[in-house]
C-alpha cells in the first residue's frame, strides 16, 4: 500500500505497536470469568472480547459487556469496580514485561526514514507505561491515551474524536493521515474521521471482520507496508475492490 500523500501516521497501541492486546485479553478473561462465575451467569470466553471489549474506553467495555449477559442496572460504584481490578490485572501482567512487534518497530523506522510524523492514539490508561515498558516512550511526542481523552472530555472509539485530536496535536489535517488500527471500533473510528487511509490489523478480528468495518487494506504485520514508503508496491493481507 502507497503512502502518497501521507504526512502522518496514527496507530493504535495495543495490537498494533505491542503485543499488549493479549495481556489485556487475559486481564480480561480473569477478571470478567471470576464475576460471572459468581453469579452463575453464562462463561466469558475470547469471542466477548473482540464483540463487546476490544478497542472501546475501559467503562464502555464494561458495560458492553454486562449488557450482554443482561445486567443493564449496573452502578457506576460496579462498573469503576470492575474496571480497577481488571486494571490491577493487566499491570502485574505488564510487570512480567512487552516486547514490540518487530515488524512494528520496523516499520516506525521506516517513518522515520522518510520523514512521515506518527503518534499514538489509544483508549488505554496505561498508554504511557506500555511504551516506556517496551522502550518504545521516546518514540512519540503526541500521545493520546485514555487519560487525555478524559482529561479533555474526548469521545472515545468508534467516535474519530481521539484521532482527529492526534492529528491536530500534530499539526496535520486529517485527509493527510494514516489510521491503523486492529479493533472494529478504531477502524470504524478511523472510516468516520475523514483519514486519508485506514489499515486493518488482523490479530484475531478476522479479515473481512475489519474490511466491513471499513478498512481499506488488512495487513498482519506492519513490515508488510514498508514497500509502499519507497514505491507503489502494495503487500497486504486484503483489500477491499
């Protein structure tokens, strides 16, 4: 895939730079089966997460996922509750060290090589400790995570807000940048924001899942967009016609 035109590149964090999509998947998995083991509610299983948790702010996930299993009354005393200690979770597992994506990191250098800006765009909280635990923190002087979205009362994904907001700390219209993102919801948020393009990558939500959402290319791995900084070579996993 060609970067013509392209000033700037926005991605994602979790799934996309780092691998940290998984020990979220397991907080996840350790937190919500524990709570419904409780109660006697159906089993979570890796499905919920792509369906209702992944790439949504922490609260919204939450409740994405307890109406789901019919809870639509929760307090925000249960679902602040919820939220912490699926957070003190994913930290212990973030202690036991991330390492990037070698083709992430890769291709971040190509960015740099050809003199295209980037930063992060994320719905976590932990943004921050993320990349400074994969030695990733110098790499970005924009960073919009969970805390500035709240911070600056920024609606979160599939909303385009917190990307349009990295674009505009960047300095760069929104038609002169790259959104690449794993989630349905960050792709969906990418799609509605006016972006040059949107890249897909698959780690786990399907192909066709994220070429729907609007995608206009899925990769597997970012190494696979490097040709097209140089030329017009086009590597990927899908496209849509």
């Amino acid at each position: 895939m060609h970067h013509d035109g392209v000033e700037a590149v926005l991605l994602d964090l979790d799934g996309v730079i780092t691998p940290t999509a998984e020990k979220h998947m397991q907080a996840w998995n350790r937190m919500f089966t524990s709570y419904f083991d409780e109660r006697g509610l159906e089993a979570y299983s890796d499905d919920d997460y792509f369906r209702y948790i992944d790439g949504k702010p922490r609260h919204e996930g939450i409740e994405s996922m307890l109406a789901a299993r019919g809870i639509t009354d929760a307090d925000t005393e249960t679902v602040d509750g919820l939220g912490e200690r699926k957070n003190r979770i994913f930290m212990d597992l973030l202690a036991e060290g991330i390492a990037a994506y070698p083709g992430s990191v890769a291709y971040l250098d190509a960015l740099d090589a050809a003199g295209i800006a980037s930063c992060v765009v994320s719905s976590s909280k932990n943004a921050v400790a993320v990349l400074t635990a994969a030695g990733l923190r110098d790499r970005f002087e924009v960073i919009v995570d969970g805390l500035v979205a709240a911070e600056e009362g920024i609606p979160g994904k599939p909303r385009p807000d917190t990307y349009l907001r990295g674009a505009e700390l960047l300095g760069v219209p929104a038609d002169r940048c790259l959104v690449i993102e794993d989630a349905v919801s960050g792709v969906q948020a990418g799609k509605d924001g006016g972006f040059a393009r949107v890249v897909g990558v698959d780690r786990g939500a399907g192909e066709q899942t994220l070429l729907d959402a609007g995608a206009d290319v899925v990769v597997v791995d970012l190494a696979d967009l490097i040709p097209g900084l140089g030329d017009q070579d086009t590597t990927t996993k899908g496209e849509r016609a």
